[in-house]
C-alpha cells in the first residue's frame, strides 16, 4: 500500500490496482513468457492486447462505428500540428478558442500551417473563465473549430460539449475538434458531436508516450498538406490499425488495464459521480475560507486541476513542506502561476482529497 497522495498534474497517479497487475505480469504475459515490453507489435499476443485496449474504450465512451481509434506517439503536443496538417484542407484556415496556455501552444502551432482566427477567449478576464457559446464569432469557411476541454495549468474546464450548428451560420456541420488531454474518460461525453478528439494518456488513462486520437471517418478523406509526412498523417495510421510504426506498445497495455479498471468502478457516469464530490470537497472548503482562494469562475471550474492561492505567499514553501510531511505530494503550482494546484484525476482516491482538505484546515487553523 502506498504511504503517498501524488496531486501530480502529470504524468499522474495511476489507479494502484493496475500497477500492481502490471507488476505481476512484468516478466511474463498470460504464459507468454514476454514481458508486453519485449512483444513485437504485429504479434499475436501485443495485437490482442491493442484489441482488447480499443474494445474496451469504444465500450466506455460510445464510439460509433464511423469513427477511427488511433493510438499514437509524440503526445497532444504533437497534434498541435497534426490536427491543422490534416484538416485544414484547401481551406486553409481555422478558428480557435483559447481558454489558456495549451490552448495558446495549440493557435501557435497551427500559425504554422494555415490562417488562424480567435472565435473566442478569456484572456481580458486572465483566463479564469469558458467564453459563452453566444460570444463565439465562427468563420464560415473554417475547416474546423477548436478548444480545449480542460486548461490543465489554469484549471478552467467546459461544463458543456459547444453546439456549433447554433453559432456557425451556414457551416453548421462544421468539425468540432477538441483537446481533452486532462478530462478525458473523466466523464460522458458525445463522440458523435465531434470530428476529432485527442488526449495525452499520463493524465487519466496511462503512462507517458501515448496520445488517444478518435476521429470520424469522412475527415480522413482530406488530402493533408503538401508535404506532410507519412507519419504526421492521420490516414497512414488509421489504415495500418496504428501499427505503421511501433507504437507505444508499453503505454497501450497499461492503458487497457485502466479501461478495465474503468469498467469496474461503473464505467464514466459512475466515475464522473466520483469526480464531482472529490472536486466539491476542496471547492467548498476555499469558498469559506478567507485563507484559499481559487480564481477561476465558479461555473468553469475544472473537476480535474483545482488552483489556489494562499493569503499570504511567503507562506508557500512552508504549506508544500508541511504537505509533504503529510504525504501530501505534488501540489506546488505550475511555474507561470504560482500558489497550488491539486490535480484530482479519475485514479486519485476520495480518501487522498479528503486527506488535503483535512490538512488545509490544520494549516489555515496554524497560520491565519
């Protein structure tokens, strides 16, 4: 048994009953005698487990039929490029919006490879908000429309899938493509209202290494940019079963041994049940206290990534002292930001929040 609480914004804290299945089937795989590690990615043994592994995710979150499942590397990062290289098409432009720091990597990324507009941002507000689906000015010739789900540094997440057919004029079926990479798998959600979907695996569902790609058939249809490598496109991988190349071989079967883990805990309405009263106990406490304060907007808080501030800053590095001494790890805020942040993601026990909110009300008792 673990002696530690890890609040890590990722690579994150994995569910302890699949490390430890994991740990028994290190050397040898069902009587394989491999360890997943050593598997060729084309056997028998490594393809039943990508198998099993979108299976098992096409059963969690309801993908229909017409939608492709890629396990790719190079993380979300690397779809910064590859969504606008695949999807920009002969339009050649993009509306954006940019609730944040990923959200901003992903406007300058994709300046590289097309036109760039700002359907909608937060930033006069410090990003501490979702911007309104009726303040969303879409371009009629946009190839796609994206965000990001969960802004992971600010802790700002939609509450709500955007319907674009209500803002888009004449392009209402224009793609909806969506970064989930930190609220993935965290609750229900509607494949169906998406062209594409991405997520990096080391916040909710497995290691690092591994980027998730869910998208609908008819985009692979797109002829990619001029010049776009073989491996940047997303045709290539859909049409080898993400096996061109090596895929994160390692990285998936850990990620199948979450779906499973997944399904045990009552799929994501059960999960997302879960979600919601581990993230209401440290709101609660911040909302009464004159000692915490989260800047984020009510309505927009994210489940998964909680910042706070202290009253008093200098007392910083004796809350992440005194936290650690707890068994309380990880909580420092991102660099760009400061103050604290707890990332509570599916595999984050209630018993380790409960633990932080017990342990915030001790210090605030000792310092205020």
């Amino acid at each position: 048994m673990r002696k530690i609480y890890n609040f890590s914004a990722g690579p994150a804290v994995l569910p302890e009953e699949v490390l430890e299945q994991a740990r028994e089937e290190m050397l040898d795989w069902h009587g394989s005698g491999m360890s997943v590690m050593e598997m060729s990615h084309r056997g028998k043994e490594f393809m039943s487990i990508a198998d099993e592994t979108e299976s098992a995710l096409r059963e969690l979150a309801g993908i229909p039929d017409h939608y492709k499942v890629l396990f790719l590397q190079g993380g979300a990062s690397s779809q910064f490029a590859m969504v606008p290289m695949n999807l920009l098409g002969k339009k050649g432009k993009a509306d954006y919006v940019n609730t944040g720091q990923w959200s901003a990597k992903a406007i300058s990324e994709a300046k590289n490879y097309g036109s760039v507009q700002i359907a909608a941002s937060s930033e006069s507000d410090g990003f501490n908000s979702v911007p309104p689906l009726a303040q969303w000015h879409i371009s009629p010739d946009a190839a796609y429309v994206h965000y990001a789900s969960n802004e992971t540094i600010g802790g700002v997440e939609f509450q709500w899938t955007p319907d674009l057919s209500a803002v888009a004029g004449d392009n209402k079926n224009i793609p909806l493509v969506a970064d989930m990479s930190s609220n993935f798998l965290s609750r229900p959600f509607d494949v169906s209202k998406f062209g594409l979907i991405y997520a990096g695996a080391q916040k909710n569902v497995g290691p690092a290494g591994l980027v998730v790609v869910i998208v609908r058939e008819d985009l692979l249809d797109i002829p990619p940019l001029a010049g776009t490598p073989a491996m940047f496109r997303y045709k290539t991988h859909a049409d080898n079963a993400s096996m061109y190349n090596t895929p994160p071989t390692y990285a998936i079967y850990i990620m199948g041994l979450v779906m499973e883990w997944l399904k045990k805990q009552g799929g994501l309405t059960a999960i997302e049940q879960r979600n919601i009263a581990k993230a209401k106990l440290i709101y609660d406490l911040i909302d009464v206290s004159s000692f915490y304060h989260c800047p984020v907007n009510q309505a927009d808080r994210s489940r998964m990534n909680v910042p706070f501030t202290l009253s008093d800053p200098g007392l910083d590095g004796a809350f992440l002292k005194q936290a650690q001494a707890h068994g309380l790890i990880q909580l420092k805020g991102h660099r760009s930001v400061g103050g604290m942040r707890a990332s509570i993601y599916n595999a984050m026990p209630l018993e380790g929040v409960q633990t932080l909110v017990t342990f915030m009300r001790e210090f605030e008792k000792n310092h205020a």
